[in-house]
C-alpha cells in the first residue's frame, strides 16, 4: 500500500468546550497556516448530549476544506474529573461523565480509539485500572498545557511499561498554547483524493503515527529537552534572587 504521512494537531478544544475560546473555522484557518494537515478535536464531554455531539460532528464537516481535515472527538472525564481520555470514531456519546473503566471497551467495540490524557495531572495515573491498558491506543507522553516546555518522563515510563506509544498533544485553549508538537499520522495515499476521518482513525488504532517536536520524534526528547527545561527555570530562579537582593540593599 502506498502511504502519505500528515501532520495532525492533537487534543484541541473550540468554543464547543465551556473553556475554549476559538471558532472551528477559526481554528482551521490558523493550523492551516501553521503547515498542519489535520486537527484532532477533543472537546469537553461535560455539558454535552448526543444531540450536541451529532451536531459538532457535522460542523466539522463543515469547517473541513481540501486543505485541512477536523476529525471530530471528545475529552472524556470521569465523575470528580481526575482521569481524562480522548476519544476519536464514528463512536456514539458515552454521557457526561461515563464510568471510564465501562467505556474504554465500547470505545473499542464501536471501533473508536482512546488516549489516556495528561496521566499526571491530579496523579490521574493512580485511578487507571490495569486491564484499561489494553483498550487504550496510547498514552499521552507531552501535554503542552500541563507539562510545560518538555515530554514528561514519568507519562513516558507508565507508556512503556504498558507497550503504549507515546502521545503529544497540544490541549489547546488559547493563542498562547501554539507550540510546534505534532503527531505524523500514516494514511493511504494520495491524500489529493480526501482524506476522511474514518482514515486517521485507522490510523490511529493501527498506531501508524509518531509525535514529534519541531520534526523531531518526541519520545527521544524525554532527557534532553527536561533538562533543557530545569537548567532554563534554575536560570530564571537566579535571576529573580539576585532582583530580590538588589531590592533588599
């Protein structure tokens, strides 16, 4: 089979979530620009219905163009929002907050995919049942927003130990959250002829795909970009101790 590779933004959130800010036109528009082929939409489950759901799916559609696909999907949470997964498929709603465990294998048999999200925000690593793991697609090594500048070495270990690929996502709210993370996602070729949500899907599930960091693949950037990121807050840390003598003299 003959393949293309196109570079899918991950985890991104549009005015349909009650936190984000940003118009699915919009967003289309600015990741376009940005050189992305495709935005992998995971809004808030929290407030939704099937109805909302059926209707969003359709207003992907509708701010889709030949130049970059949304592929409609959801941020699930569970009951006191701890564990958070994302959600990509022709997959019917599963309810505000679902029991996670239950849904992760009707995910699967309805033939979506999940990604455990951010798993150490709120030590949401804690809640995940062993058997979940098999269920899950991947697991989400860097997540811009509560990560910071750098892949997270624990989310990189718990994906390891589970033989889970690793997972970056941008959990994109705000302008300030553009950052060059990208997952490449292996589809049929030529893409020219459309590509379609059900392709990344596969995709996914097959995990034809591989995060990246300005091109570079994410999961080998645990070491050095960390203590890129440490020597970089040390700096500021002595930076703002040697203000505050100044002060003090």
């Amino acid at each position: 089979m003959t393949v293309a590779h196109v570079r899918a933004a991950a985890h991104i959130h549009s005015d349909w979530s009650d936190d984000g800010s940003w118009t699915l036109p919009d967003l289309a528009a600015a990741f376009a620009g940005k050189g992305y082929d495709l935005l992998l939409m995971s809004e808030h489950s929290r407030g939704l219905t099937a109805d909302v759901w059926q209707a969003f799916r359709a207003s992907c559609a509708e701010a889709s163009s030949p130049d970059l696909l949304v592929v409609p999907g959801l941020e699930y949470n569970d009951p006191d929002n701890v564990v958070h997964m994302l959600v990509w498929g022709d997959v019917p709603f599963y309810g505000e907050t679902p029991d996670i465990g239950a849904m992760l294998p009707a995910v699967v048999a309805d033939g979506g995919v999940a990604v455990l999200a951010h798993p150490w925000r709120r030590q949401a690593f804690e809640r995940v049942g062993d058997d979940w793991y098999a269920h899950l697609t991947a697991v989400e090594l860097w997540n811009r927003k509560y990560d910071g500048w750098a892949p997270n070495r624990s989310a990189a270990e718990l994906a390891g130990a589970h033989g889970l690929p690793a997972f970056a996502g941008l959990d994109f709210h705000r302008s300030r959250q553009f950052f060059p993370l990208a997952v490449d996602v292996e589809v049929p070729a030529p893409v020219a002829d459309g590509l379609t949500p059900e392709a990344v899907v596969e995709a996914l599930r097959s995990r034809r795909f591989v995060s990246r960091y300005r091109g570079r693949p994410a999961g080998e950037l645990v070491d050095g970009l960390a203590g890129q990121a440490a020597v970089g807050a040390e700096a500021v840390r002595k930076v703002l101790a040697r203000g505050a003598r100044a002060l003090g003299r």
